[in-house]
C-alpha cells in the first residue's frame, strides 16, 4: 500500500518521499490539517516505506503492501512498529504520561527486525501535561534509530517546545473534485451522491469515505427542517429543538449542519454555482430566504460557530450556545416585521 494510494497531499509525500531518497528522514515529523484528511494514514505509509522489505515503484520508495513488515504495520502487530492514541473509551480521551514512559522503555533498544523503530502518536494534541512533558525528553535526545510521528488537527494545543522539535508537515483538504473521484471509484456511488457527500466532508476525504450515505441524507432532512423558514418563526420551537437536541448530545452535531445552511445561504447570495452546495435541492428555498437575508449577520454567525467549535472541550454550556446560534439565524433571516 504505497504513497500513491493517498487522495491529494502531494507536497507532504514529495517531502517525504525525498527524505527516503536521501536517507534524511528526520528524527520527528508532526503531521498537523484538519481531521479526516489522511494524516494518520500517510505516517502508516512512511512506516511501512522505512521498512518495507521489498520497496517497488520506479523510485524504489514505494511500499509495496504485501510483505510481511507491510502487513504487520498496517496490523499493528510488527515489533518496530507503535501506534499511541488516546481511549477512545474514556469521557475525556487522553494520552498520558503512563503510556509516555512505557513508549520510553521502548526506544532505548534498537529495532529487532525493521530498519528503524517508527512511533505514532495520533491525536498528539490529547497529551496531558506530564505526558507532553515527558515525551520532550525524548525528543530533545532521540535515539538514531527511531522516528516519532506526531498526529494532530490541533497543533496550537501542543507545546511550543514539542512543536519546534519536529519538522512540521502541513496537510490541506483536498480538491472537492478529488474527493469526489475518490467516492465514486472506492464506493462506487452515483456523481450526485458523491457530491453530497464530499460537500458534506468538506474536502476530508476521509471522513467522506466513512460517511453513511443514508443516515447523512436523513440528518440533512432533519436538520433543513429544523431551519426551514416556517420554524425560524417561532422562538419556542426553536428553544425546545436545540433542548432536544441537547438531550440527545447531539448538540456539536447539530452546530455542523447549521453552519452547511448557512454556508449555502451565503453562497446563493453571492450567485455561486449550485454545484458548490450542499443542498441544491433547496435552491429554491435557498433562494427564498436569501432575499431578505443579512449576510453581514450570516458571516458573523459562522464565525461565531467556528469559536464554538474551537471551545467545545471547554465545559461550554452547548445547549444555551445551540440556542444563541438559532435566535442568531433566526434574526439574520427573518424579517424585522415576522
């Protein structure tokens, strides 16, 4: 499974790529855009190319999938090969320094049968303090023989120290277009569909390779419905659905759906092509709503959504924000006399 079987992100696997070549892999990368993008995937494949047993392509730098050291990293069984991530299991997932220290007592010995012993730590940015605090031990003093990889949509989160210690590789969303090539091809879904779905990924491949086509159609539905014109109207039922919702811990959810409204509404605004929406199949609505809409409100709101967003994993109260959003958008589009 070689560089060549990522969507996009050709700057980061020429980089890369050139590092093999060289020999100049560099002791720390940190692998930083946002999620669903291929970022953890690449660092599986920069694994799998320094170890390769039987590299392929007409560079010779390629991994080539199948051998036994292929096979193990992408089994997460191969003895050079360790994968750090928070558990999922937990109701804050965390990386502590426990799992710090053991990955420690790990790399002071050489690789038993790869070239180098390759670490990666996904979600980087859900290290604790001690954890992070540990782990730039390491990184001041790295043994020769090893590669950390560092994984996060969150860089800001980490460190200076830990950030200035690795050589960072920036991953950007890719082309809507390319995602959408990439869906019908692998999941071999209708142009239309595919669309949808990369619209609804925003670029994130992905994510849009994950996505359950039929509940994101009914979520579209559910929350169009939530801001149709005829439920702007009222206060209250805009109250009871953002406590519902609430409820249902579908709050950050729910954010993301109106943030693509508004999104469209702005768009249809400004006379993008429809193809550009999410929902084409509300132009007319779309279009309805936007005649009286006050984009300078629906930009102010987006913003405030994204802030949202940025703050969610600090204790944020979610309903009241849900709430603000709503009354917001219901004042961007209603009309002063409704």
């Amino acid at each position: 499974m070689p560089f060549s079987d990522i969507i996009g992100h050709e700057r980061p696997k020429a980089i890369l790529k050139a590092a093999l070549r060289h020999d100049r892999v560099a002791h720390a990368y940190l692998f930083h855009g946002d999620p669903g993008i291929g970022k953890r995937l690449t660092a599986f494949r920069l694994a799998q190319a320094i170890n390769c047993e039987t590299t392929e392509g007409s560079d010779g730098l390629e991994a080539c999938g199948l051998c036994r050291s292929c096979r193990q990293i992408e089994g997460l069984t191969h003895p050079d090969f360790v994968l750090i991530a928070p558990d999922q299991e937990q109701a804050n997932p965390q990386i502590k320094i426990e799992d710090i220290r053991a990955l420690e007592e790990q790399m002071i010995y050489r690789p038993l049968v790869g070239r180098r012993r390759v670490v990666v730590i996904d979600d980087a940015d859900r290290m604790t303090l001690g954890a992070a605090n540990a782990l730039l031990k390491t990184l001041e003093e790295p043994p020769g023989y090893s590669v950390l990889v560092l994984v996060t949509s969150r860089p800001f989160a980490l460190p200076a120290t830990i950030r200035s210690r690795c050589q960072g590789l920036r991953f950007a969303s890719q082309a809507r277009s390319q995602v959408e090539t990439a869906l019908v091809a692998r999941r071999q879904v209708p142009p239309a569909d595919a669309r949808f779905l990369a619209a609804v990924a925003q670029g994130r491949v992905g994510e849009a390779l994950q996505t359950d086509l039929a509940e994101a159609r009914a979520k579209q539905r559910e929350y169009a419905a939530i801001t149709a014109a005829s439920s702007l109207q009222s206060v209250a039922t805009l109250l009871s659905s953002a406590e519902a919702l609430h409820r249902e811990e579908r709050s950050a959810e729910a954010l993301e759906w109106i943030a693509r409204w508004v999104r469209d509404l702005i768009l249809v605004g400004t006379g993008a092509p429809t193809d550009s929406l999410l929902n084409p199949d509300q132009l007319t609505e779309l279009q309805q709503v936007a005649r009286q809409a006050r984009f300078d409100v629906l930009l102010d709101l987006l913003d405030h959504i994204e802030t949202i967003q940025r703050s969610a994993n600090r204790n944020l109260n979610l309903q009241l924000a849900l709430e603000t959003v709503l009354l917001r958008l219901r004042d961007a589009v209603t009309s002063p006399t409704s």
